[in-house]
C-alpha cells in the first residue's frame, strides 16, 4: 500500500458489540463473562469501559472538581523517634528534605517532655503544619498547647486524632480500624459517615474535621474510594444541615499488603498506593517506608519520602484538582462506590447506635476471611510472599503486637516454621525434562511460598532408580512429578518400594488419587489448592510420623 492510498484509507467506526466479539472469538469460544472480574466490594469489573457506561450513571466529576481547595497535596512523613530530643531533631531535618508537616505518632509509654524541648516543638507547631496522633490524655506533648497564647492557638494549622480536643485543631477521623480488620472501599466509606454523623451530634457546625484512609495496592479501587467520598460527604453535609465547604482528606499507604518476606516489594506497593492516593485527590499523604514492619533506617524513610516527591515533580499531576476526572473506568467505580457506600450508611443508622460499628466490623471480619483464602489458595498476589517466594528470605524477629490485619501473616508463620524445624524436601522428576518441567516449575513454587525450598531431582525413567536417589540425599519428603500417563505407570510402583518415613505427594490431580492413598500416598499438589493448609498437613505428618492421610 502506496502513502497515498494508506492516507485514503479508512476503518469502520467500531463499538462495545464489536470490541465483545472479537474477544469472544480471542477467547476461544470461552464465554465473555470469563473476563469480568468481581470485587470485594461486590462490584463487577468489566473489561472495556466505554461511554455509555456513564450515561447509565451519574458522572460525579464536576461536584469532586469542587470539593478539594487545592491541586497539590502536603508531604507527612512520620518522625520515627525514641525519645522527644531525637524526635525534635529528625522533624526539624525531614523539613529542610522536603517534608511539609510535622507528624507525631504517640508511643506506649509516651515520652517525657522537658520545659525546652515543649518550646522548642511549641515554635515548630506555629510555623508549620502538624498532625498529632495520641493513645493517651497524659500524653506530655499537649503540654505544648498549655505554652501557646490565644491568638497562636488561632493561628494553629494542626489535626489530631485520639481521646484528646484542642479546640483551635481539626478533628481527624481515621478509619483505620475498619480498613485493618478487613473492610473493603465500602465499608471504610460507610463507616467514615457514621464516625461524621456521631461528630455531628456532638457539635452543630463540622467545620474542623479531616478524615483519614488507608489506601491499599487495589489501584483504581483506591482512587475512586477518594473520590467517592468527596461525592459522600456533599450528601453528607445536604442531609446534616452542614456547610458544603471541602473537607481535608489525610491518606496512609496501608500495611495491611506489607510482607517481611522480600521486604523490598514493599516499595512497589508503597509507591502503588502512593500514585492512587494522589491521583484520588488526597490533600495530605504518608507513605510507610518498605520496612516499617522490622524497624526503619535513614535510608528507608529518605526512600518513603522521596516517592512522594518524585510524583510531585515529575507527573504534573499536582497540577489538577481531579487527574482521574473524564475516566470511564474510574468514573464508574466512583459511582458504584457512592451508591453502595450511602445505602451500607443509611442501613446502618436505622440499627441500635450501640451495634452500628460493631455490624461494620463484622461485615470487614468476613472479608478478611476471604481475602486470607484467595490469598492463601494463589487466586491474589503478593509477590515475593506467595507467589515468586524467595527461598533464601529469613523472617526478622520483631516484636509486632500489632499486626495491621496483613495478608501476609500466615506465610511468614510457615516460613518461620520450617526455617526452625526443616524439612528436606525434593521434587522427583520422572519421563522427559520438557514434558515435566511446567508441571515441576509448578510444584517448586508452590512449595517455595510454603516455606519449603526443594531440591530438583535428575530426570528418572524407572522407580527404583528414583527411590535410591531419595534414600541417599535423605529426603524426608518428595513430589513426584510427571506426566499423567507416566505417573499412572510409575507411581504405584515407587509406592510400593518406599518406606513409612517418606511423605509422598504427587503433583496434580488424578481419578487414581484414592487408590494410591491406600499404598501410601499422602496426598497431592495442584493449581487452587490452599497453600496454607497443605503446609499445616505436611506440618502435622512430620509431627507425627509417617505417611499421613491428606484430608
């Protein structure tokens, strides 16, 4: 085709039947529905949004364009201290490298406070931005407040959360607990509603209050959680004989996704849930260095802090009130997300105040039990914990009373586990290398995100070469592995040549399994199978000797 004729060409205009014609056909016959992928929060996800997509909704975008003052967003990174005198020290350094608050996180016990050190924090509060977290009335930081004359606890830019007011400072409203049960965007956007409307019965006028979310790796999710809650809080304000004036929205990169196994995939996901929060219109944002779980260093909070400062400047996003404004994906998630949140919240008023929380926390509890399960079966990711583990990770001992309601938990309990009671472990390999080897691949990594690191076998052709190569490495525990007309052949007779000591699994499923459970087998290893409870079994079978009997 000349230049001339590809100038001249033209294509017909294409629609959503088109689009879902030609993935059927890429499908292969699967159905179309294969390709929507539910949520948590009972949402659909489609493949293709389009824009008729918004003519089915309402298009929230121009009331979100005006709840937020400003385009930018304020830098919070937590002080990580031991004492008031470092605490001082790093705050005042981390504002000379780009921090824009001063952030105190209280700590049990609390600090003492000398009458210097109170004046000295007193000045800083004045000239900068603050937000203080308290877990105790006593704490001695509020002695500062006591310091400060009238007109500069007028002047004051702060926020603060705990059992403790300073009338000249926002409330900040956390929905922290929700998200770390478990919740999902609804349930935390229910529950910063009804946090507002108990606020609200205590003073008539909300005009200092700010509301704080954790925001997880669920990318788009996140952003239209930020989002929706703008739309929210403007129904919020109409239905409370509020001011409709912008509220302040505080995000924290959540640890609910953190892993201590290949801790450094930790800055992917902080930078992930970084990127969302601001592009869902957040107007101050802490992001958790990759190692806030075994302690952080220097480098790790420098690190945190420069992801923020790296969007900063290099995505010109700050640049905009609504940056995800005009998505047709986003824009429908933000509309779902409104609908469900405030009929979840009315539904919740309508119940006795005193179980109003307690049936949120429920309804987050259940989620987390699922969240554990699709995790646990490999149906979500998290690399470097489930999925692509590194064997050679050790888990730091650390003491982590708090445990933020992680994925991750029961992975690193497995890999705590082995690393104090190994088990030497081998993958069997049997017929021709090419043939086996997805199936192995399969099988190592799958053992690998247990806390097992197994040995691969050379490829064997008959059983009693296998067995003798197992006796002499001392393997406590093998998977044999091949293809499935090899493994019904040679399977039964490795069976019958092993001894009651070895734990015998084979990869994959077969309509044999039972029958060679009767010779000796334990069990066996496939795609969606729990990771987590096969462990504990194999866990068990060691405790207890011998061949086990695979529930």
């Amino acid at each position: 085709m000349t230049i001339e004729q590809m100038k001249q060409a033209t294509f017909p205009k294409a629609n959503f039947e088109n689009w879902q014609e030609e993935a059927v056909r890429t499908l292969k016959g699967k159905p179309y529905e294969q390709l929507i992928t539910p949520t948590f929060e009972g949402i659909d996800l489609e493949p293709l949004y389009t824009a008729e997509h918004l003519h089915k909704t309402l298009n929230h975008s121009a009331v979100i364009s005006h709840a937020k003052k400003e385009s930018t967003w304020l830098v919070a990174q937590t002080t990580n201290a031991g004492s008031a005198s470092e605490f001082l020290h790093k705050a005042k350094k981390q504002l000379n490298l780009g921090n824009d608050m001063i952030v105190y996180k209280a700590t049990v016990p609390s600090w003492a406070w000398s009458a210097t050190e109170i004046e000295d924090l007193a000045k800083l509060l004045n000239s900068h931005p603050f937000l203080l977290s308290i877990k105790d009335s006593d704490d001695q930081i509020m002695q500062v407040f006591d310091r400060m004359t009238k007109q500069q606890l007028d002047e004051l830019n702060g926020y603060i959360e705990g059992p403790v007011s300073v009338q000249s400072l926002s409330r900040n409203i956390s929905t922290s607990a929700i998200h770390y049960a478990g919740g999902t965007a609804v349930h935390e956007l229910a529950y910063a509603l009804l946090a507002l409307s108990k606020q609200a019965e205590e003073q008539a006028e909300l005009t200092k209050v700010a509301t704080q979310f954790e925001i997880d790796t669920n990318f788009f999710m996140e952003i239209a959680k930020l989002r929706a809650f703008r739309v929210l809080w403007k129904a919020f304000s109409s239905a409370y004989n509020q001011k409709e004036e912008a509220i302040n929205v505080i995000a924290n990169t959540s640890l609910r996704s953190y892993s201590k196994l290949d801790p450094t995939v930790n800055l992917l996901r902080a930078g992930n849930a970084a990127f969302s929060a601001v592009l869902g219109g957040s107007d101050i944002l802490s992001v958790s260095p990759h190692d806030a779980l075994t302690g952080t260093s220097p480098t790790s909070e420098r690190i945190a802090r420069n992801v923020q400062l790296v969007i900063r400047e290099e995505t010109m996003v700050n640049k905009m009130i609504d940056p995800s404004a005009g998505s047709f994906y986003v824009e429908s998630l933000t509309a779902d997300l409104v609908r469900q949140s405030w009929d979840l919240f009315l539904k919740t008023l309508d119940m006795n105040p005193a179980e109003q929380e307690n049936y949120l926390m429920s309804l987050a509890k259940n989620v987390h039990s699922s969240r554990i399960q699709a995790i646990a079966k490999r149906k979500a990711s998290l690399i470097g914990t489930n999925v692509y583990a590194n064997p050679s990770d050790s888990i730091v001992t650390t003491d982590t009373a708090k445990e933020y309601g992680r994925l991750a938990v029961p992975f690193e309990q497995l890999r705590k586990h082995f690393g104090e009671f190994p088990l030497s472990t081998a993958v069997v390999l049997f017929g021709v290398l090419k043939d086996v080897k997805p199936r192995a691949d399969f099988v190592q990594g799958f053992l690998q995100a247990g806390g097992l690191n197994p040995v691969m076998s050379p490829v064997f052709s008959d059983a009693q070469s296998a067995w003798h190569w197992v006796k002499s490495n001392q393997m406590e525990y093998v998977v044999f592995a091949a293809k499935d007309e090899m493994t019904n052949e040679i399977l039964p007779q490795f069976l019958n040549i092993a001894d009651q000591q070895t734990i015998i699994d084979v990869a994959g499923r077969h309509t044999e399994e039972n029958k060679w459970r009767e010779q000796g087998l334990n069990g066996s290893i496939f795609a969606g199978q729990d990771v987590i409870a096969k462990m504990q079994q194999l866990i068990d079978v060691k405790k207890n000797g011998g061949h086990g009997n695979e529930a």
